[in-house]
C-alpha cells in the first residue's frame, strides 16, 4: 500500500489531514506558485516578481515513457480523485 503523503503529494504539501479546503486556504496564502506542465512559463515569471534570474532546469523529467491502458488509467484517476480535485480548484483560482 502506498501511503497516502506520497499518493497526495501535492494535496498534502498543503494539508496534513488532506483536507483540500484546507489546503486551498493554504495555497492562497503564497505570493506565487506554478504547475510543471507551465515550469518555464513560471519560472519566468518568479524571476519578474523577485528581480531574480533562476534558470529553469529539469532534473526529475522522466525518460521512460510507460504505456497505461484506459481502465488502468481510469483506475488511477478513481484512486487520485482527492489530488485531482484539489489540483483542478486550485487551476481555477489562477483564472479567477
């Protein structure tokens, strides 16, 4: 069993309860945040904010590419639902 700090990664970074109100409210509280799929994107942008001049770099960008069928991909996503839900709320906060 995979323990649920590394199966809700990013929803308990946010909240130690997994509670996605909770980690909502958290994540609120930043001055900046991005999501990997836009790295360089805010990257750039942090850079703006800060005067900085970091430089985006990929060290953890996986070579492997595995194939996932649809009903182990479906599987993964039942089992995901709390991280997608509190993933999906917060993509909506940038378009709010």
């Amino acid at each position: 069993k995979i323990p649920e700090e590394h199966m809700f990664n990013q929803l308990y970074m946010f909240s130690k309860s997994l509670e996605i109100d909770e980690a909502i409210y958290n994540v609120k509280k930043l001055s900046h945040y991005f999501f990997t799929d836009q790295f360089n994107k805010g990257v750039d942008e942090l850079n703006r904010k800060t005067s900085l001049n970091l430089v985006p770099i990929h060290v953890r960008r996986a070579k492997h590419q595995s194939q996932i069928s649809e009903d182990e991909l479906d599987r993964l996503r039942e089992m995901l639902e709390k991280e997608y839900k509190f993933l999906d709320s917060i993509r909506k906060l940038e378009h709010a």
